[in-house]
C-alpha cells in the first residue's frame, strides 16, 4: 500500500487528474479514487461533446464524470466553455450557413457577431445552469493568447468575429449563470514564457478593470524534463497572485523528450531519464510548497502512463509523463514527491 499524493498536500493544495468517462471504472477508477481529490474532464465537457447540434445537449458523459467524482468526495474542474478547438462549426455561421468569419459587408458582420455571442451566451448559461452546484472550478476561457498571431490574440473565429467580446461575454454570462459560489479561469500553456505570461497579463488586467468576473489563472503546465525552468513557473504565478488572483495548475505532465525531438525510446525508458523526471518534479512541488497558497490545485493531465495524449502527440511513440507508469505502479517521481527516502 502506498501513500496517497492528495493526503500528502491536504494542507497546500488540491490534487485533480484529469480522465475520459471510460475511466470511471477499472484500474484508472481505482487509483484515481486513492490518490487525487479533485477531476477534470479530458474532452467530454468541451463544446463538441456537449453542444454538437444548436439546442442538442449531450450530458451523458459530463454527468458520468460528475457522478463519479460525488461518490467518492471529489471537487470538479470544469474544461472547457469556450475553445477555439473542439468546437462545432455551427457557432461560426451565420443564418444562411455561411461562415461569419468570411463575412465582409459590415452591417452583416455586426448581426454575425451578435448572432455568435448570443449562442455563446446560451451554451454558457445551460451548462452552468445545469453543474454550478457540482462544478466549483470553471475554465471559461482556454488558449486566447498567441504570441504570434496579430496583437498576440490568437486569431480563431471568436477572435475574428468578435475582438476580445467574447471574453468578456464568456466570463458575465458564467457569473451571472452561477453566482459567486463558482471560480472562474482563464486558462493557457505556456504562461511561464515572459512574452506570453506579460500578454496574457496585460489582457486580465484589461478585462478586470472593465470588471470583467475573472477570479484565477489555469497553468496547463505542459512541461518537459528539460523545459522550462520551475523557476519561470512559479516567476509568472507570483504574478497573477499579485493581481489578487488564484493560479491552478491545470493540466500537468512532464515529457521525457525535448519540445523538437522526434526520437523513441522504444519499449523501455532509461532509467537515468526517469530519475531527472523525479528530480524535476521534486523541485516542483517543493517550490510549490514552500509558496504558500499560491496554488489553489495541482491537476495532473491524466493519471498514469498507459493513457497520455504525449503517446501521439506530436509523434507517436513510448511516453511517460505522469507519476505511475502503465501498470499503475508509482514511479520515482511519485516517491520523489511524497518521500523521498524512497527513491
Ligand atoms: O472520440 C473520437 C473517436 O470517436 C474517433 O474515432 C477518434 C479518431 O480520431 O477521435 C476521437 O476523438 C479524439 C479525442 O481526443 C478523444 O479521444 C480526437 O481525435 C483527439 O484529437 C482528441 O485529443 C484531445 C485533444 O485535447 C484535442 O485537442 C486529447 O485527448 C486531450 O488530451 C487534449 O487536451 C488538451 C486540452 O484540452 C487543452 N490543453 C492541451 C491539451 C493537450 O493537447
């Protein structure tokens, strides 16, 4: 038997991972419910699981993963309201059909975009009408900052058709659906690059002073053994703290390749590269812990190594990322974590 990662930080932080509704049984059930206190949904509450046809809800799996986390004392993040991905085409057209984005006459374009957050405004107000008793933790909005686009927005159809309004929207119409019981995110990767941690600054603090509802920062926290140093991790959270806002870190795991590298390890990875893992997590979660509350909640992006996005992503190939390997049993990481007078 082994220690539970949740106990261990009761007193610092909430522990999530984040699961398919197929995992809502079976071994992923069983070490889930022993070792995290909080669940995030990997895919099935993003727009195209839950809306795919305007005014067709599909609750079935959210509720799944909802129930699974009541039985067993769990808080829920929800993931996502708004995406520029895994989101259906019908929010982008305009009543002909026709893609508003496209749309160059401006009469036209002021009814598209009206027409867009109005529908943006309706899936919100469903949704957390229907989990805002069950769902404290909200990413409204995910992935809005990119450095390269044009004022380093990135330049999705909510972008193209509305400026910045729907973020705006998106948070208002999430306060005013659930009330000031619920936590509202705005959640990115890569928030630990200055470049992008001052943009998406710059934008909260925009969008605060407009008294837009926005209460924290979700840090995906994707990060590699090699890249990027805690210190910039806990550098941009310090930040976002100071703004008088909460940070999670949402969606955690740790590569064993570099960002560029396209090579396998096969079958077996090194062990030397499963130590510096556990070493890289260690001074995470020990940075972390000595910054008191300046995280609400850790969330890991799964739970062990048999079901990572990473084992397709951007190649497929052996990954291990996350704290227990493919057989559910804890890796160095996991000891390097809780005791490391183990490892
Ligand atoms: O469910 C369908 C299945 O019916 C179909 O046969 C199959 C064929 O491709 O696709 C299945 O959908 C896949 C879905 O995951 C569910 O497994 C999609 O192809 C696949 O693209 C999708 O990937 C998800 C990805 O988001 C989409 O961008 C990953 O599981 C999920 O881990 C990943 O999560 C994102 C966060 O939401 C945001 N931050 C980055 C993170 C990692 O990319």
């Amino acid at each position: 038997d082994i220690p539970s990662l949740a106990e261990t930080f009761k007193d610092d932080f909430a522990i999530g991972a984040a699961l398919e509704p197929s995992q809502t049984s079976g071994l992923s059930a069983d070490l889930m419910k022993k070792q995290v206190n909080m669940l995030v949904a990997e895919n099935a509450m993003k727009p195209a699981s839950i809306q795919p046809v305007e005014g067709q809800f599909n609750w079935d799996q959210a509720d799944q993963i909802v129930a699974f986390a009541k039985e067993n004392g769990m808080s829920v993040r929800f993931h996502t309201l708004v995406w520029h991905s895994q989101v259906p085409d019908w929010f982008f057209q305009d009543a002909d059909g026709k893609p508003m984005a496209d749309e160059t006459d401006a009469k036209k374009r002021e009814a598209s975009k009206k027409l867009l957050l109005d529908r943006l405004d309706a899936h919100i107000r469903a949704i957390v009408g229907r989990y805002k008793d069950d769902i404290k933790y909200w990413d409204v909005v995910n992935e809005v900052i990119e450095p390269a686009d044009p004022d380093s927005m990135r330049n999705s159809n909510w972008y193209k058709i509305t400026g910045t309004d729907y973020i705006a929207t998106a948070f208002r119409a999430a306060r005013e659906a659930g009330g000031p019981g619920i936590k509202l995110y705005i959640n990115d990767y890569g928030t630990d690059d200055p470049k992008k941690r001052d943009r998406l600054y710059a934008l909260v603090k925009e969008m605060l002073d407009k008294g837009v509802p926005i209460d924290g920062v979700g840090h995906q926290t994707h990060i590699n053994i090699y890249n990027p140093s805690v210190l910039n991790v806990i550098e941009s959270m310090k930040k976002f703290k100071e703004l008088g806002l909460d940070n999670q870190i949402t969606e955690l795991d740790m590569s064993v390749y570099n960002w560029n590298d396209r090579t396998d390890f096969g079958a077996v990875v090194p062990d030397d590269i499963l130590q510096k893992q556990a070493q890289r997590y260690k001074e995470l979660f020990e940075a972390l812990k000595s910054n008191a509350g300046l995280v609400s909640a850790v969330v890991f992006w799964g739970i062990a190594d048999d079901h990572t996005w990473l084992s397709t992503f951007p190649v497929t190939r052996t990954e291990a990322p996350l704290l227990f390997d493919k057989q559910m049993h804890a890796k160095p990481a996991f000891w390097a974590i809780v005791d490391p007078s183990k490892l």
